[in-house]
C-alpha cells in the first residue's frame, strides 16, 4: 500500500491527531490507559527480545463497542492500531512500529465466556480469554476444547485465530481455523460484524469467518469468537517411543494410523540433540528410556471406552518392536507420568535458551518428505555456519517442524543471530523446492514478511492486496505486517 494512503506519521500529526487520542483514552478511561513508556514495555516489547516498538498509546478496552469507537475515530484520524492479546507472538506480528506512533490495542479485558452450549457442541467466548481458561471453560461443561500451546496459560483467543495457531492436537482436531464456527470482529471502519453462528453448515456465500482467522489483526480485530467443542476422551495413553531413523519415525506414523482406528491424537517427534537439551537445562526433567536413539517420538492414543488406551498402545509398540521400528519404548502409567512425558516435548524451546542464540523456522513440508528436508537443510545450514547445531521437533503427522538452528558453542551470540536472513532463505529455499510453506503455524508478522515475497505467486500476492484494500483502505489495522 502507497505510503499516501496510510497512517499519519508523527511529522503529519495534527490536532485532529490529537484529539483523536484524546478521544480515545475518554472511551476507555484513564485507568485503562497508559501512556508512560516504562509501562507499556510489557506492550511493546516482544518476549524474546527479536522486536521492539514504541506506542503512542496501549488502550485496554473493556467491550466490543469501545473497541468499535476507538477504531472509528482512527480511521478518521489515520491513526494506526494494533492489535494484541497475550504478546506471546513469534514473529513480530503483535509489536508496535519504533517510531512511536502507533496505538496497542490490548484485548486482555474482554475475557467473559458468554455462552455454553454443551448439548450443540459450542461456546462463545471473548478475545481476551486465555487459552487455558477456555479449555478449562469446556472442561467445566463435560466437553474438550482441543486446541493446545505451551503458552496456553498466557495466550489469548484472539490472538490464537488471527495467527490461525495450530499447537500439538492439529492431526486429531485442526488448527484453530477448523475448530472456529464464527466470529465477532470490528472492521476497519469501525463497524461490527455479528457472525457468531454456531452451526455446522452454513453455505450461504464467502465465508468472512476464514477469511479473518489467520489475518493476523490486518483486515479486522476479532472480539469474540464462537469455538467447537467436543467430547472428552474416557480414556488417554501417552508413550515416548525410541527410533534408529527417520525412516522408522514415518513408518511408526503409518502404523499408528492403521492401528489406532481414529485414536491417535498426538504423534511428535524429536531429535536426540533437542532431549539432550530438554533434560540438561530444564529442571527435573528426566529421561525415561535405558539408551538413546537418533530420535524419539511422543504418541497419545485417545478413547472413548474405559482402560483401553492402554492396551491399544502396547499392541502398536509391540508390533513395531518386533519390526526393528522401535528400539525402546516406555508408556505412562499415570497422569503424572503422562505429563513427565509431555513436559519433555514442551519443553524443547525454553531448553535452547541457555545454549546462547537460536535461529528458528517453523515449516512445513509433505509427511513423506521430512527425512529428506531434514538432510538437506542441515547441509544448507553447515554451508551457511560450520558448526550450528539443529534443534529439531515438530508435529510429525501434519508435516509441521520446527527447525531451530542453535549456534556453534562458543560463537559470539550476536555474530550469530547476524546471521538470520542468511539462514533462513537457505532453509526455505529447501522447503520450498519440496512443495513445503515457510510459516506451518506461526504466522508471517514483521519476520517472515518480505520472504512471503518470495515465494507466493505475482497473482496471490496481487489478491491479497487487493483484500487488505477493500477492507483497510486506510492501511490503519497493523501496518507493517504480513503485507
């Protein structure tokens, strides 16, 4: 979008500006307000320190219809807003611009759950709920809200549909876009749309719905959203199974789907480095297996008859032990042990940190292909930084891996990161050459914005353009992202 047609900048701003702002902070309040730099640095910052911005507000609204007012009065003002809810963001898509000129719209205040309907499969609820208190909403109902992120206890509903998150149940339920059935969101304009239907089927011409999830705050900002829910599994096994290869990790993966009947909920994988990482710098996390495998891979087995996760899981490791699939294999034999087991997967980020920086991509390639994006990769990165040592996990079933790339020991940190774009066009280009995308489930943001550039078509990028237009034709709902 021309520069003509966007925001004011801080050089252009007048007292129509001004008053604006100040229209804005009677909407929400004094109290709801914060204009004082070190305050708003929990706002502005994002929480690894990759971005950094400055706003000239955080507004904290309380209802739908002070969101709508605030973004009427910027469009009028061509004030630029955006959009944020837990600040858990990975590529940048939540953090203010640094020239200080922007309003944070923080959602964290709508947080009511407005309806249950347990009987219908579905439950409205507002932006700012966190993800962990919707699954315990759900839970409260007899019913599972699936969708699953290690941040869930800070992460928001609103933020997890315009990012279209998708988290370890993906392979079982879908991303957050197949688990939304409608939305409330407030447009450009300041309008607001009610699409909060709970139906199953509603063909009754574009669906606005997905258009708006994954659109990362840049065509509207969701204020509530109606989510499916589903029921709870009577029973849940979890187990880490220990691999010789990559190849045996696929082939375990067509076993479980065969075997598991439409059971299998959660197939992760990882590599032996990333455990060896998960159980030196996390504490009391300990490895549960005699000897260590090249790779190892969690699997969860849902049921919905009593005791027999169980016994389904040791018939499937059986099986795959006796055809040199697996070399070891350990099953959970409580919550406790379960949760051991899963903290071992969660964990693979947080355990990079101490070894200095880490370059990351979350990507995505055909299941069948993996092994062969992994070899190549790790050549495109050798090439690209002798000694960097890959941080490799993912969920193998919907071919989404997160490929983090942490530093040789000993290399200056910041040398490293220098390193970044280098890395990543290397790593996409392979993605690229085996059909994959180079953002799976975090979103494009500020990172991965000009390699969108990339490798989407002249045409695609075209009509996307062309949406944002139709719908911002201000450029005002969070410039500077995705597009």
């Amino acid at each position: 979008m021309h520069a003509e047609s966007g925001p004011t900048s801080a050089a252009d701003s007048s007292g129509t500006h001004k008053q604006a702002l100040a229209r804005m902070v009677d909407i929400v309040g004094p109290a709801h307000t914060i204009a004082d730099p070190e305050r708003q640095l929990p706002y502005v910052h994002e929480l690894r320190g990759l971005y950094h911005g400055n706003a000239a507000l955080v507004l904290r609204p309380g209802s739908t219809a002070e969101v709508a007012q605030i973004i009427a009065l910027a469009n009028e003002a061509r004030i630029a807003i955006v959009p944020q809810g837990g600040n858990t963001g990975l590529v940048g898509g939540q953090t203010p611009s640094p020239d200080g000129t922007e309003v944070v719209l923080s959602l964290a205040r709508l947080n009511r759950v407005r309806s249950i309907d347990a009987a219908g499969g579905a439950m409205i609820v507002e932006a700012g709920v966190t993800l962990a208190d919707a699954q315990a909403a759900a839970e409260h109902a007899g019913k599972l809200f699936p969708l699953s992120l290690p941040s869930e206890g800070s992460c928001q509903i609103g933020g997890v549909l315009a990012t279209n998150a998708g988290g370890t149940a993906v392979l079982a339920y879908g991303n957050a876009r197949a688990l939304t059935l409608g939305l409330e969101v407030v447009t450009a304009s300041g309008e607001v749309w009610d699409g909060l239907r709970t139906l199953k089927k509603d063909n009754t011409g574009y669906d606005l719905r997905d258009l708006f999830v994954g659109s990362e705050g840049t065509l509207g900002v969701i204020t509530a959203a109606a989510l499916k829910l589903f029921p709870r599994p009577a029973d849940t096994t979890v187990a880490l199974a220990a691999l010789p290869s990559l190849q045996a990790v696929a082939a375990l993966f067509q076993l479980a789907e065969a075997r598991g009947t439409g059971s299998l909920t959660a197939f992760e994988f990882m590599s032996r480095f990333t455990l060896e990482l998960v159980t030196r710098h996390i504490p009391n996390a300990r490895f549960p297996l005699r000897d260590a495998s090249p790779w190892y891979v969690l699997l969860e087995l849902s049921s919905f008859v009593e005791d027999s996760g169980e016994a389904a899981m040791q018939r499937l490791l059986t099986e795959a032990s006796e055809n040199g699939t697996v070399s070891d294999a350990v099953i959970a034999g409580s919550l406790a042990q379960a949760q051991a087991l899963w903290r071992l997967r969660e964990s693979a980020s947080e355990a990079q940190r101490p070894e200095g920086g880490s370059i990351k991509h979350d990507v995505s390639v055909p299941v069948a292909r993996i092994p062969g994006f992994i070899a190549l990769a790790g050549a495109a990165v050798e090439h690209v930084c002798p000694g960097a040592r890959p941080v490799i996990f993912g969920h193998f079933g919907d071919g989404n891996v997160h490929y983090n790339v942490t530093q040789p020991p000993g290399m200056d940190k910041t040398a490293y990161l220098a390193l970044w774009g280098e890395m990543s066009r290397a790593v996409h280009d392979v993605v690229a050459s085996l059909g994959g995308s180079i953002s799976a489930e975090h979103g494009i943001g500020q990172m991965k914005r000009d390699e969108l550039v990339r490798f989407k078509s002249p045409l695609e990028l075209v009509l996307m353009r062309k949406i944002k237009a139709a719908l911002d034709p201000n450029g005002i709902l969070n410039p500077g992202k995705l597009l």
